[in-house]
C-alpha cells in the first residue's frame, strides 16, 4: 500500500471519530431540548457514574485487591496512570509530526503506533499481559501468606510440646500470636470475631479468607490440633506435616512452571525489539532506494 494511501485512511479514521465523538456529546446532552439546570446536573452524574463503571470495573479492583495491590496501585489509580502516559505520548507523536514534516511515514506511525499498543494490548487488564502481572504478584503474595501461616503453625506446635499435661486452647494462642503474622492477621482477627462457632469453624474462616489451598490445609490441621491428647500429639503433627508437605510441593512446582513461562517471554523480548530495528533499516533502505529512482527519473 503506498505511503500517501495509508496516510489519507489514518487521518479519514481520525475525521471520523471526531464526528462519532461530537455525536455521542450530542446524544448525551440532547442539544434539540432545553433542560432544566437540575435534571442537567442529574444526567451528568449519570454519565459520570457510567464512565466510572466502564473503566473502574470491580473486576479490575479485584483483580489489584488479589494481587496484593502491587505498587500501592488500584484500579482508579493504574487506569489514571495509564491513560496519563497514552495522551502524553500521543501527544508528542502528533506534535513531531507538525514540527518535523521530515520524517518519513514509518517514524510519522510508529510514534503514534506505540502508545495505541501501550494502551490497548500492554496495560490491557483483559489481555495476556496483565493477567500474567497479577497472576505474578498474586503467586507472591500468596508466598508470603503462607510463610507466615506456617511460622504461626510452628508456633503453635511449639507452645502444645512445652505445655506438656497442660490444656491448651487454641483460639487463645491464635489472640497472643497473630502479632507476629502482620499478611494475615486480618483474616484471624475476622475468624476470632465468631469465636462461639467452635475452631474447625473458625478455622475454615481464617483458610479461606487467605485463600491459597496450602492455607486451607494447614488451617484443617491446627483445627485438629485441638482436639487431640497429649500422647498423640507428637505423631499427629508430624503426620501431618508430612501431608502439607506433599502439597506444598505441588503447588510450588505449578508455580516454577508459571515463573518459566514468564522468564520466557521477558527473553524473547530484546529478540522482539531487535527485529523491529531491523524492520525499521529496511523500510529506510526501501525509502531511500524509492527516493533514488525517483530523482533518476
């Protein structure tokens, strides 16, 4: 396709959404009636809590409140960042190409390329990428929790051997120890709120509200701890142990598998860019050659 084609198709687009734009402020304000200042206001903040919803989904914000919101991040906050750089670099693309009429249509479009690429396939919540950011610092933080759930499990064991004959309540230790777990000691601090349920409720409540499966396992066994007797005691945990373990084992190895795919694809990156440096060589080459037969002619 020639250059001055693509041109005139990339600034037809342009009159065109501009067109769509001022159509779609016509239909939001109804410039034909004259309404009222009152139902004018209403009708803003109707479209305000439309626009809201469209780019700050709650799928979006659950999405940060599960990867542990990475960067302090939310979804109001990662969508104002994100569009902030789209404008700004869309806005420097145009602006080069008015104050340079030099440069050739390859750089012309790849400046403005570049932050339509950034804004609807990099920073996409709903493409690969960004699925693979939260699916990453939820891996972490779910690392995390589960570090400090199974030092509150060793603690645990800890005070039951040293109690000896002594009776032990859980829930009573859960109270003293939740200081030194800061990740989960909101979801203790929500399973201590009902304590009269009993501790295998309780404990469902802490494991799911965690919500990795390790926590869930190991939430099953501190409940059992409990019930048990002295004698057993030792045998019971150390059986159980043996049971987190194995899956423990599972789960790291399925992310091992997840962090390779990433690794992957960080590498394959540079060989990305490189081909498009050598894409952009050629499309000189191409012009300068094009430029050539044209002064021979």
């Amino acid at each position: 396709m020639n250059f001055e084609i693509a041109k005139w198709i990339f600034y037809t687009g342009f009159i065109f959404l501009y067109i769509y734009a001022a159509f779609l402020l016509r239909k939001i304000f109804h410039m034909d009636q004259f309404p009222s200042k009152e139902s004018l206001l209403q009708r803003l903040k109707y479209q305000n809590l439309k626009i809201k919803d469209f780019f700050i989904t709650e799928e979006l914000e659950k999405q940060f409140i599960v990867a542990g919101s990475p960067f302090g991040l939310n979804a109001k906050k990662f969508q104002t960042i994100r569009y902030v750089i789209f404008l700004l670099a869309f806005g420097v693309g145009i602006y080069r190409i008015y104050t340079n009429p030099e440069l050739d249509m390859v750089s012309k479009l790849l400046g403005l390329a570049i932050p339509v690429i950034f804004l609807l396939v990099v920073t996409n919540p709903k493409k690969k990428s960004m699925k693979s950011f939260f699916k990453f610092y939820q891996g972490q933080k779910e690392y995390f929790n589960n570090q400090e759930l199974f030092l509150l499990y060793s603690m645990i064991t800890d005070e039951l051997k040293e109690s000896k004959d002594q009776t032990v309540n859980i829930l009573d230790l859960l109270r003293k120890l939740r200081q030194y777990t800061p990740r989960i000691r909101p979801s203790i601090n929500k399973g201590l709120r009902q304590p009269k349920i009993g501790i295998n409720a309780v404990m469902d409540i802490i494991g799911r509200d965690i919500g990795t499966e390790e926590a869930i396992e190991v939430c099953k066994i501190i409940a059992g701890l409990n019930s048990v007797d002295q004698q057993n005691l030792h045998e019971l945990i150390a059986n159980r142990e043996n049971s987190y373990v194995a899956t423990l084992r599972g789960n790291r190895q399925k992310g091992r598998m997840r962090t390779s795919a990433i690794v992957n694809t960080l590498v394959f990156i540079p060989l990305i860019i490189y081909m498009l440096d050598i894409l952009y060589v050629v499309m000189q080459m191409i012009a300068a050659m094009g430029s050539n037969l044209n002064n021979l002619k």
